[in-house]
C-alpha cells in the first residue's frame, strides 16, 4: 500500500471526515499538522496549489480535498490508489 499523507488541522472538521473515511478502509496515514505554522501551510499551498485542508497524497497522487476524497471513493478510484 503507498504511503498516505494528510496535510490537515485540528479543528478542521473535513478533515476529520477525510480521516474517518480512510480509518473505515483500515489505511494508516502520516498526519501533518499545519494549523499554526505558517511555514509549513506555505509548504503545502506550494506543493499542492490548494489553500485549504485537508490535502491528501497517496503516494506521489495528489488526490485533493475530502470532496475529492469521497468522490474517489464512491467511483471506486480510492481504492485503486491504495492499491498502489
């Protein structure tokens, strides 16, 4: 399985649906905590040319958003990228 990356924060409640999504599939995922470092939100905005949370990667694939997360899910896509 690739790896899974969430750039998230704590109070973000999309991106608790992003992580109970993938906790429903049994998927381990790296969290990085972007609420309060304005550095490390930079990073992301530059990595993924979002401004907003979450951003999940799996593997190299940025997938996007929770929006974009359970559309994935729901064509099936999601579970093709953990396939790896």
């Amino acid at each position: 399985m690739p790896n899974v990356v969430i750039y998230l924060t704590q109070s973000c409640p999309f991106c608790n649906m992003a992580r109970r999504l993938l906790d429903s599939k049994g998927v381990s995922y790296e969290m990085i905590d972007v609420g309060g470092d304005a550095q490390m939100w930079a990073d992301m905005e530059a990595k993924t040319g979002r401004n907003t949370v979450p951003q999940i990667f799996i593997g190299e694939h940025h997938v996007g958003g929770f929006d974009d997360l359970s559309a994935a899910d729901k064509t099936g896509q999601l579970d093709e990228l953990l396939k790896g």
